[in-house]
C-alpha cells in the first residue's frame, strides 16, 4: 500500500495535464484543430491540396516536407502567407522538414497530407498509418497492384482514415449521373465509354547536374536509378506541369491520372467499387524514343461479371457515357480543372446531359438509391478525422510529447 505522501505525488503528476498553456485553448489550440503536415509541396500541393485544405478553422498546417529543399521552403512561406492574409494570424511558423519519415516522428502531427509523385504514394502512407496519423493520398493510390493491397492491409489494421484525392465525387453532377444510372435510369446497362485525354511523347534529353536543393536519389526511392534532367522530375523555376508524369517509372499518363477519376464515376455508378472487371483487354502505341514514354494512342475494353462492357479510349470525348437498353447518361467536368495546367473537356460539353433530357430531370422516387452527398473532398476527409481522434488525444500529445511508434528505412 502506498503512504500518504506516494498517493499525493500519483495525484499530482496525473494531474498535469489540467494545468494548460493559454497558447493550448481556445479556437485554434492543437485540442480543436487537426495538426496536418503536408508532404510534397509541388503544383498539385500550391494549387489544389493546400489551398482546399486551408481554408477551413478545423484543419492546421503545421509542416511542410519535400525533397527539394527550395520547394520546401516555399511551401512554408506560401502556408504562412496565406494565413496571415486570411486568418490574419501573424505568428505562425510552419515546420520545415526535407525527410518524410522526420516528420512522422512529429507527435504533434495528427494527420498528414501527401502530394507526391506517384512512386512515391503508397510508401508514405505505410509508414504514416503506422506512425498513428491519418492520412489524405493524392491519387492513384500506389505506383504497383502490390503496393496498392499492402496499403489496404496496413488501412484496415491500423483503423486510420485514408481519404484518396477523388474530388471528383464531389462534383454533384457526376453523383446524380451515378444515382441515375445506379436507378435503372437509362434501362438494362450495357455498355460505358470513357474518354481520356492523352500525353504527347518527348525528345531526347541530355544528362543535367542534380541541382545542390534536390535530394535526387531518395526522389528516384525504389524505382532504378537514371540520370537526372529537369523535364523528368519537376520545373526548377515555377510550377508547371511535371515531367515524371509522363515517363512510365514514375507512373502511367492519364491512365492513371484523369484515369482514376473516370474509372472510378464508372465503378460507382455499377456498384462494383469492391470488384472491379473479370476481364481486360487493352492496346496501346507507346514512343519509340525520347523521354516521355508513357502510352500514346490507347484502347482498353473491359467485361465485369454484371456483363456491361467498358470502353476507355482518347477516341471518345473526356467524361463518362453510361449507354443503355433505354438511352445513355453523359457526364464530365465541363470547363472545370482541378489544376491550371490540366487539360479542360472539349468543346461546350455539358456537365450533364442525356439521349432524352427527361431522363436527367424526372425526379427519383423517394425509396431511389441513394449515393454519399459531399461537397468537398478535403472537408470530408478531415471532418472524419477530427471525429476520430478525441481533442484530449492532441491536447495530451502537444503537452508531452510520445516517442514514434515506427520505424522506418528509406528505399
């Protein structure tokens, strides 16, 4: 049995935690906002992941992290500049890491936001749910088919929350297509046709010198090594559409860049998200030389088990088209880009449009299939995260700070 005195003291010390910095309260203390580091601060980081994260009380930047040291310390400034011209909060001071995995140590980190190159998705997102953080994931997912299970795995054991950038599920006028369609709208479905925009080739490149900000060779990460040259990794001077995006490396052109927000408005409005197709067949021309070698020209048709047939090909205009036994159902961005250096839709296209306009206005009955309503990808993300984790976890974590529950080796 402990004396009087050991009890007082086990009071004591298990009452620290009351005793809170002013600094801790309030709106904006660490127990009412989730604390996000951002990892990759390239273009879809500048101009769609950090602004559409931002914006909102409940989320913080706190760190940045990228490989590029100058890129590193520009995203710092751009987060900062835009608090302090927005939230008019003029003492922030934003982390700066070069190393992801130093920034994963950050107990005070909740949840992390990744706008990587694609090779470089399904690595730190492992090792960031088993650091206890959640996770927002540019897409796709993973570089490889194994990548992408052993992230999945990791999800489901862990319980962290993985939002991946599907933004395009909150653009209402591709839910509605899908609750059409999901409604019998068009009749028996027989057959969707995918329109992607595709990638030019390139010319050659000569061997540059790795520029003294740039960690190339944790860049390359698992990939082989190959020599440097600006156009196949990212602008050294602006923002502007990178290299890597178009040599297959790294990833696989539009196929798995608009790609993966096609094919997914296709999965949902069959219902086969947890499926996927019994069958592909595909042909594609890729480059002969230069350092752009993702396909060219492409063709893929794909069966699933429901029997409908899907078509993806840069033949057809860029959206989805739902073809049934009683009309079809076509629907796209319209003039709408998530980045400025994106390829818009062709033409006037409209958002939403149909072989017989009735079949778009008619009201669905009240017992319709309904599909999830969010008006926006990020909020949806972090809202599920600040429901997840009870303020007092964060509270207690910026007070005493715990050692890293991983760890982890770079490639």
């Amino acid at each position: 049995m402990p004396n009087r005195r050991e009890f007082m003291q086990a009071i004591a010390v298990s009452a620290i935690p009351l005793f809170v910095p002013q600094r801790l309260l309030g709106k904006n203390s660490p127990a009412n906002t989730i604390q996000i580091g951002q990892i990759g601060c390239g273009r879809i980081a500048r101009e769609h992941d950090l602004l559409e994260t931002l914006k909102y009380d409940h989320a913080r930047i706190v760190a940045v992290c990228d490989l590029d040291t100058k890129r590193a310390q520009e995203g710092k400034q751009f987060v900062q500049a835009w608090y302090q011209t927005h939230r008019q909060l003029r003492n922030v001071e934003v982390k700066v890491y070069h190393d992801y995995q130093e920034l994963l140590a950050d107990p005070t980190i909740d949840a992390v936001m990744i706008s990587t190159p694609d090779h470089w998705h399904a690595q730190p997102a492992i090792e960031a749910a088993l650091a206890g953080k959640d996770i927002y994931l540019q897409k796709p997912t993973s570089l490889t088919i194994v990548e992408g299970r052993q992230l999945s795995d990791v999800i489901h054991r862990s319980g962290r929350i993985l939002q991946i950038g599907s933004q395009q599920r909150s653009m209402p006028q591709f839910r509605i297509a899908c609750e059409l369609v999901r409604n019998g709208r068009v009749g028996n479905l027989q057959t969707i046709k995918i329109g992607l925009p595709g990638d030019p080739s390139g010319e050659e490149e000569a061997e540059m010198p790795i520029p003294a900000n740039l960690n190339y060779e944790k860049w390359l990460g698992s990939t082989p090594f190959i020599y440097y040259t600006e156009k196949r990794v990212h602008p050294q001077h602006d923002y502007s559409r990178p290299g890597w995006l178009r040599c297959e490396q790294f990833g696989a052109g539009m196929i798995t860049g608009w790609g993966a927000h096609h094919l997914d408005t296709a999965n949902w409005g069959m219902g086969t998200e947890y499926t996927g197709p019994v069958q592909i067949e595909a042909e594609a021309e890729f480059p002969r030389s230069g350092l752009w070698d993702v396909h060219g020209p492409f063709e893929v048709q794909a069966r699933f088990a429901n029997g409908v047939v899907m078509m993806v090909s840069g033949e057809f205009p860029n959206g989805v088209r739902f073809e049934g036994d009683e009309g079809w159902i076509f629907v796209t961005r319209g003039d709408y880009a998530v980045t400025v250096s994106d390829p818009a839709a062709v033409g006037n296209q409209q958002a939403l449009s149909a072989s017989d306009p009735k079949l778009i206005s008619t009201p669905l009955p009240d017992d319709a299939v309904r599909l999830h309503v969010s008006e926006s990808n990020m909020e949806t993300g972090w809202r599920a995260s600040r429901r997840a984790d009870p303020p007092l976890r964060r509270l207690k974590s910026a007070i005493a700070p715990v050692q890293p529950v991983f760890s982890a080796t770079s490639p």
